[in-house]
C-alpha cells in the first residue's frame, strides 16, 4: 500500500523550515525585483482569520525612504530605551546598529494589515472577539520573530564561543555586567595587578578607592 505521506515533500520542507535563519547582515548587492514578487506571494500564503488574507506590503529599494524609515525606528528605539533607564552609550550604539541594518538593506519590505474587507459584527462583543483574535496573531509573529532572532544570536556566539572560548568569555561577562551595574562607577582591575582573574571594583559616589588602584592625577578624568 503507497504511503499517504510524501516523505520527500514533508522532508524537505521540515529541512527547509528548520535551516532558517535571520539575517541581520547584507551584502550590497542588488535584488532582482522577481526574486521579491516570488518571495510575497509565498508570505501572503500565511494562513489568517477567516482566510481574509489583509496582508499588505510596501517594498523600499531608493535609499531615501529607507533612511527614514531607519531614523523613525531610531528614534523610538532611542526613546523606548531610555525610558527602562539603559545606559545611554549602549542605546545609541543598538540605534546605530538598527540605522545600519534598515538603511544598508539592498531591499527593505513593511509587512501591514489592512482591516478593508475583514468581517464586522454588529453586536460589540463579537466585534471585540475580532479585534482580540487580530491582536493576538500580531502578538504571535512578533514574539516568534524575537525568539528565532534571539536563537540566531545565540548559535551566532556559541560559535564564536567554540572558536575563542576565553576571549568570548571576558566579552560576554563584561557586556553582562555593563547591562547589569549600567549606573554604577566600575574599575577593571588587570591581572597583572591583582590575581590571576579579571577582577571588578564596585565604587559608589564618595567611597574610597581599593589600595592598589592609582589615583588619576591632578586635572585627569580617568582614574
């Protein structure tokens, strides 16, 4: 009897779903815009509620609406961050990072929904139903897109990790605390001062420095 399932077909599409990733870096290459075409007509493929399909594309490919679009992001990146209280040098540096990303792009495409032609209820509850429903699909494909970024990421350094694993070590352990004591005066003791470890002295306002870290001299900021 012929097996029901196309193991091939369902083979190369698990490899395919399961070989993924993002991509948060490009070449600058140009896209042919059928490769693009190809590309949303499978996206548009993505099942919705009611099979009413309201997605609505906008592709960029001119470099100057890209570089709005990247400086609008920024700013709500930059405004977004402050107000959780990060520390400023680490906020303008993800800013730059997200400006490089949008406005180096050889293609940029604005996924959106259009409520046009969705069903409408006359009763509220129904209607709230409906917004609940849209809402919580929203919700779904931006926590998977955070989460399939957060693992790319994370593969990203565990080979980096693999091929420089004491380098990688001192790096992630010195950005860990950066994000941690971002408002606390830090002084990095070096081996060769203290110990065989990379050492770290908390100081808060008026305290006193540990014996063995020099004074900064008279008119110099650094300690």
């Amino acid at each position: 009897m012929q097996d029901a399932i196309d193991r091939d077909g369902l083979d190369a599409a698990a490899l395919l779903m399961a070989s993924r990733r993002s991509i948060r870096r490009y070449r600058e290459e140009a896209i042919a815009p059928e490769v693009v075409e190809e590309l949303l007509r499978c996206a548009a493929n993505a099942p919705s509620a009611h099979n009413r399909q309201p997605w609505r594309f906008a592709v960029l490919r001119r470099q100057e609406p890209k570089v709005r679009l990247a400086n609008a992001m920024g700013e709500r990146l930059r405004a977004d961050r402050l107000r959780d209280g990060d520390s400023p040098a680490a906020v303008e540096a993800d800013v730059a990072r997200s400006f490089e990303r949008i406005s180096c792009a050889p293609v940029v495409v604005l996924v959106a929904t259009s409520r046009a032609g969705m069903d409408a209820y006359p009763d509220a509850a129904r209607g709230e139903a409906e917004k609940t429903v849209k809402a919580a699909e929203a919700y779904r494909a931006s926590k998977v897109g955070n989460a399939t970024g957060d693992a790319s990421r994370f593969a990203s350094r565990h080979t980096a990790h693999a091929g420089a694993a004491e380098i990688t070590e001192t790096r992630l352990y010195l950005e860990a605390v950066e994000r941690v004591l971002a408002r606390v005066k830090k002084f990095i003791i070096s081996p060769e001062l203290k110990g065989s470890n990379l050492d770290f002295w908390l100081v808060g306002q008026g305290a006193t420095l540990p014996p063995f870290i020099p004074t900064a001299p008279s008119g110099s900021s650094k300690p």
